[in-house]
C-alpha cells in the first residue's frame, strides 16, 4: 500500500505548520490502491518524518549497550592493511571482515569470533552492530563481565531496573553481541545465568556473536556443545597478532631508524 510519508504509525513529533500536505497536523491518511485516502488509518507526514527516524535511532543506540568507543567501530575503519601480518594472517583476517561483513547484511545463525586479545575480533562484533542499528534494527552488545557485574546489581534495592527487565532483554533481544566471553569470574552462579541465556538463544534461533579469548576446551561442556552445533553456529579462529604489536615494531623501527641517523651526523 502507498502512503505519503512511508511510515506505518503515527508518532510524536513537531509539524511544521506551513505544511501543505498535512496542514500542521503532522500526520495524513495513507493511499489505497485506488490512490484514494484510507480514512480508517493514519500515518506520520513526510514533513515530521526525518525527526521521528532521529528519535527511532537514538532509541536504538540507547538500547544497543555500545560504549562510545563501540560506537565508532565500523567495517569501514577496520584496518585489513596491517603492517607485519604473514601472508596467512593477512589472508584470515581478510576472510573473516568478510564473513562478519555478510552476516551483518542478513543476521541468522551464530557466529564465535576466537582470538587473541586486539586481533580484531571485538571490532567486528561492534561493525556488526553498528551495521544493524544503521538499518534501524535492534541490537544489544554486551560484554559478559559487565553484564553479570550489572545482573547483581539489579537484586539491590536501589537499582533502577530489575534483574527480570535485563536478564529477558539479553535472552530476547533479536541480534545478541556477548563481548569476551570467558573472561567472566567462573562462579556456579555466574555460569548457570550465562547458560540459561545461551539455552535460550540456541533453542529460539536467535541471531548471536560471541567473542572469546577462550579455547572451546576451556570453556563449559555445556555451552561449548552448543557453540560448535554446525547446524546453528560457525566458529572462526582470528590468527592475526594483537594489532599493538604491529604498533610497538613500527615504533621500535622509527626509532632506531632515528638513532642510526643520529649516530651518523
């Protein structure tokens, strides 16, 4: 069905009042088929519109849990051209932008990014969300030692929200970013709230990146199980280095550089 403002319901926002098509009234009936007005249906006036998707996106940031850093984590400023990686790093690191990159597009499935601290993997994670909230879908990233840190909190009374509201939103949220996992402390309490949302996600098919420093042996029997599932999950070794290494040798390199110069002169 055609309508004038591409919308579907009708939100809160401020008309403009010398508006010619919705008289400030900020919004209009949608057009049949016929091109006649529905008049059982409104929608949101063109002329409102770009404020109300402003809104819609803060929300969604707001909602994704990305820190500010996050935030600035694209596929675009991920660095595929790092200085001393072997041609066999190179060429991983380049295999997995692209896998992160497709699921991004169309999130199904599971991803398990594994790797070194600084090999990449947390950036992509990040891309991937950034990636949704750009196409106006909602994502939630979530580093697994903070939000365990944050479900404890919810049991004392002056928490402003409750251990049900965070714990349903991590479990039901369509598209899931669990951030180091395994670098949680390795309570019972701790690993049976993490397998509880682990469960969940596997048994509803929701869309999941989990990131680890962790071997598939060091982590739980059975959460591990359900990572390396081939019918739900694809799991990725990131074989790159940790990119502050490819920044010490630069730096090392520059200065002996300089101080051969200097011995010289």
């Amino acid at each position: 069905m055609d309508t004038w403002s591409g919308a579907e319901e009708p939100e809160e926002a401020t008309p403009s009042s010398n508006c010619p098509i919705c008289n400030g009234a900020s919004f209009v009936h949608p057009l049949l088929a016929s091109g006649k007005p529905d008049f059982s249906r409104v929608v949101a006036c063109r002329c409102v519109q770009e404020e109300l998707d402003k809104e819609r996106q803060a929300r969604l940031q707001q909602y994704s849990g990305l820190a500010k850093l996050h935030r600035t984590m694209t596929f675009d400023n991920f660095d595929l051209k790092r200085a001393n990686l072997l041609p066999e790093q190179r060429e991983n690191l380049e295999e997995v932008y692209r896998l992160a990159r497709d699921f991004a597009k169309s999130p199904d499935g599971w991803v398990v990014l594994q790797g070194v601290n600084g090999c990449g993997k947390t950036h992509l994670a990040a891309a991937i969300a950034n990636e949704s909230l750009q196409a106006g879908k909602p994502a939630l990233f979530v580093v697994v030692p903070d939000f365990l840190d944050h479900l404890r909190s919810t049991f004392s009374p002056e928490s402003g929200v409750s251990y049900d509201q965070l714990f349903e939103s991590v479990k039901n949220t369509p598209l899931l970013i669990l951030d180091d996992f395994g670098e949680q402390s390795t309570t019972p309490w701790a690993q049976e709230k993490l397998y509880q949302v682990i469960n969940y996600r596997y048994n509803a098919r929701l869309a999941t990146v989990i990131t680890t420093c962790c071997s598939l042996d060091e982590i739980e029997n059975r959460i591990s199980s359900r990572l390396v599932d081939p019918k739900i999950s694809l799991v990725f070794p990131i074989i790159a280095p940790d990119y502050r290494s490819d920044r010490r040798s630069s730096q090392s390199a520059k200065r002996y550089r300089r101080g051969k110069k200097d011995s010289q002169s």
